[in-house]
C-alpha cells in the first residue's frame, strides 16, 4: 500500500523560531492535507492543496505541494506555544470511485521551549 | 456546529469484557471512518463505511465490527476486548462521492486490563 514518510518525528524549538516539515511518497497523490491535532483532541484539518506547486497560507501557516506530487512541505512562521502539537499530512489518491482514500504520515510532534 | 461527536470520550475494560463506541456526524456526510492511534503508529484505518448500508474493512479490522446505523450514526463494537486494544480510536466522516477531506471527532479513549 501507499505509505508516507514524514519527517522529522519530533521537534523542540524555541518560542519564535521557524518550522519546517515535510512527507514523502513514493507514490503521486492528487491531493495534500495537513492536519494539527492538539493534546487530548482529534486532528483538524489545517491546509488543503489539490495542484502540483500550489502554495497556501493560513495565518502563520504555509504549505506546498510538491511538484513532482509525490511531496508537500508545511512551515510555520515565528512559532507560538499554542502551535504544540501533533501534525500529520495526509495525501488522496483519486482510485476512479468507490470510498475516500486517505492515507497518513505518522505525525511531527511539535514541542516549544518558551 | 457540533461536526463529528464520539461517545464516551474515556472507557476501561477488563480483558474479554464487550462495549460499543457511538459516532454521529450531523455534516450530512455520506462516507464514515473508524481509526486506531497508537504511538509511533500515526493512525491507522479500521473500518469505513462510503455510504448507508456498506462498510469495508481497512488496515486493521481483527477484533473490531461496525454497523452504519443511518446516515449519521457509525458504531464501532469490540465483542471481546483485549489489551492490545489500548488506544485511542478516532471516527470520521467525509462528504463521499469520491476521496475527499475528513473530519474528525475528538476521539475516544480507550483502556483495557
């Protein structure tokens, strides 16, 4: 099966610094999805990107699809201590019909040091 | 918007015991989802449901059933609880009619001794 590598696993930062993360495939997916999820609570949906090179922003947030579409990039500007956290990214392959396909990287855990 | 509302939120059992873990959406969602997180895991896919009356199985289905009751209500019952069973299930939905974004509730936390 389709599997998505993300990296890294864990970051500790300092208050203010900038974040980078990324997902890896060896597979070409249609469409990235970044999802945060706090401490004791389901991910939320973040950022969506459906084309090759699309760049998008949320707030401090800003994410890219890879142009070979087998990555995407998120990157969080001047981190706050509300950005800790578990991102995941998740990518959708269109298989032609039948149920949604998701699948998920297993997390960046996003750790800041005031 | 309540979105997607999953009950209880925290649940102990004792090894072989039974119980059903609730999910209702109120998105007028056609697709549902049941995921397992785990440690190190990221989250994996136990069963789904694209639309009212079908469910599939997904990644790790052994030791799970699941009933898509209407449109709404997606169930996910563990008939004897084990301990590898510890973990935090999560229930999605999604609008179907081909992949599309997921939305999550705020997941159920699971114990078993």
């Amino acid at each position: 099966g389709q599997q998505l590598n993300q990296s890294p696993q864990s970051m500790f930062i300092q208050e203010g610094e900038d974040v980078s993360m990324n997902c890896t495939s060896s597979s070409i997916f249609n469409t990235w999805l970044w999802y945060k999820q706090d401490p004791g609570e389901g991910p939320v949906l973040l950022i969506a990107l459906y084309k090759a090179g699309e760049l998008t922003s949320n707030g401090r947030l800003t994410a890219q699809f890879g142009i070979t579409r087998k990555d995407s990039f998120l990157n969080i500007s001047a981190s706050i201590p509300s950005d800790v956290g578990i991102y995941f990214c998740a990518g959708i392959m269109y298989s032609g019909g039948g149920a949604d396909g998701l699948t998920f990287g297993k997390g960046t855990h996003l750790i800041i040091q005031p | 918007n309540a979105g997607v509302t999953q009950t209880p939120k925290f649940q102990v059992l004792k090894t072989g015991q039974s119980m059903t873990l609730q999910c209702a959406q109120d998105m007028n969602h056609n697709s549902m989802y049941w995921y397992r997180q785990d440690p190190g895991m990221g989250l994996r896919l136990i069963y789904y449901s694209a639309s009212e009356g079908t469910t599939d199985k997904g990644e790790v289905p052994n030791g799970y059933n699941v009933s898509r009751l209407n449109k709404r209500e997606f169930s996910l019952r563990l008939e004897s609880a084990a301990p590898s069973q510890t973990s935090v299930y999560f229930c999605a939905s999604s609008e179907g009619g081909g992949p599309g974004i997921q939305y999550f509730g705020a997941g159920t936390r699971l114990s078993v001794l």
